[in-house]
C-alpha cells in the first residue's frame, strides 16, 4: 500500500490566504497571526507535497504554474468550510463581529454618530469600521460589507445603491457680497478623489487661501472665514455656521452604493448591519443630498 500525502487544513488555508494578499504581512494581518507562522505554514505545506508553490520574489510572493492548480483546487473547500462556519456561528442569534468598510468623512460625520439604534437593538453584534488610508477589499475577506461612493466595478460583489451624496460650496458670511471669494481646496496629492479634480478644474484663476487632504480641515477652515469650500452637505450640516453659496456651477453628486460580500448576504448578523445602513441612509437622505437639490 503506497503512503497518501494528507495536507493540513490550516497549512493549505494560510497559502490560499498569501495567494490572495501577496505578502506575509498582509496576510498575517489578514488572519491574526505574525508573519512567522504565515512563512512556516506554507514551508510545511510545500515540505509535505514535495513542490513549490510559491515564487518568492522581491515585490512579494506569487504562485507557480503547480501552487496555483493547488490553489484553485482548494478554493471551493474554503469557501464551503466559511458557509458552513457562518451558519454554525449565527445559530443562535444575532451576535459577532461585523467589518464595515468606508469613507473616513462618512465614518466621522454621519455614520457614528448615528450608531446609537443599532447597538440598542442588536447589542451582540461587535462593529468595526474600517477607515484607512488605502480600500480594504471586500473579494479578499478584509472587510464584510463596504459603503463606497461610486458605482462599484466589481460585479461579484452583491450591492444596492442607497443614497446620492451631494456636495456644495459653504462658507462664512462675511463672503456672501464678495464678487469672487477666496476657496478652500484640496492639497495637490488628493486629486484622485473626485472632487479635488473637479475644484481644481473649477478654481482655475481663482485664489486657493487654505488646502487640506482632510474635508473636515476644510469645513473648519471654511467656518474659520478662510474662504469658501466644496463640502459634502453631511459635512457642512455639522457647521451650523456655514452658509451655501451659488458660485455659478455645480458641484458634482456621487452614489453612495452598499456592498455585500456574497457569501456573507445571507448571514444573519451581517444582513442586520446591512440593513440598518441602509434604512439610516434612507431616512437621511435629505442631509446626504441638500433638500434644495432635489428636482
């Protein structure tokens, strides 16, 4: 009788991980361990099927012609082993983790503050919000569910649009009879975000007296009387303050899309926070998108 090579579960689960995030870092911060037990896990998989899965290379580690047959082969058992995790975890009732994924404006002006209800009728559900510098990424299990602004690209995901976001120009009072008042805008390695390409477009010849990364630097600046700002109407709602002025074009709108990660729509406590957004969003959607707006 030939001996059969049986890998370790948790071995192949650590290399389908790193296949996905490309480093040992980011892996073990994916699955909360260090990189260590991420670098021997995969050393102990490669040891027990005698083949290389993976190329290690200066920019990360990427899987070889045999790693990824492995890899693709495997995937289904991770996905079934999560579903059938999630339905052994949310059995009794609504309680976990949820990770929710978003905007840090949103996150700070609009979405916490309005956390209360939720808390107080699921208190066993645990809420993070996610809110770096970089998205964290519904397809490779950082987040379970994202409020992103934009139509989404990816068309695995399960989403829903539920709210338009509008954006205005707001300032102090004392510019309202200024033929062309001075502008709070973004600073120059921000033009990725929509609205600074769009401002800088605008703002051409225009005096920029303050800029900031930060939206809430700018309504502070704005409220401050350093000029007028392109502001999110949530985020100027929090300046009592501020006026909104007309400056002869307008400033654009952006969906604001819930997404799901699809084997999670299912799943009790996820679908709870889900929910809730969305009806938060529904029932707020006079302060995401200026009443005035509405045509």
């Amino acid at each position: 009788m030939t001996d059969k090579k049986c890998a370790d579960w948790e071995d192949l689960r650590h290399a389908l991980a790193l296949a996905r995030h490309g480093s040992l870092s980011a892996t073990a911060r994916a699955l909360g361990v260090n990189h260590a037990t991420v670098a021997r896990r995969v050393a102990a998989l490669e040891a027990t099927l005698g083949k290389v899965l993976f190329d290690r290379r200066a920019d990360g580690y990427v899987p070889t012609p045999e790693g990824r047959a492995l890899l693709d082969a495997a995937a289904p058992m991770e996905e079934a082993a999560l579903a059938l995790l999630n339905r052994l975890d949310h059995a009794p009732g609504l309680a976990g983790p949820v990770r929710l994924t978003t905007t840090r404006p949103l996150a700070d002006c609009f979405l916490v503050p309005r956390l209360g209800e939720l808390a107080s009728t699921h208190p066993g559900i645990d809420l993070e919000v996610l809110t770096g510098s970089r998205p964290f990424s519904l397809a490779r299990r950082e987040a379970d569910l994202a409020l992103r602004l934009g139509a989404p690209g990816d068309s695995v995901l399960k989403g829903r649009r539920v709210a338009v976001v509008g954006h205005g120009f707001y300032g102090a009072g004392r510019w309202r009879d200024h033929p062309q008042p001075p502008l709070v805008g973004f600073d120059s390695g921000s033009m990725a975000v929509p609205q600074a390409a769009w401002l800088e477009r605008f703002a051409a010849g225009r005096r920029v007296a303050f800029r900031s990364d930060s939206w809430t630097a700018q309504a502070e600046a704005a409220a401050a009387g350093l000029g007028v700002a392109l502001l999110p109407d949530y985020v100027a709602a929090l300046h009592p303050s501020l006026e909104r002025f007309v400056l002869g074009a307008a400033p654009p709108r952006t969906e604001l899309w819930l997404l799901l990660r699809p084997d999670l729509a299912s799943t009790p406590r996820v679908r709870a926070v889900a929910d809730f957004l969305a009806e938060l969003c529904r029932m707020h959607a006079g302060l995401l998108l200026h009443d005035d707006c509405f045509t």
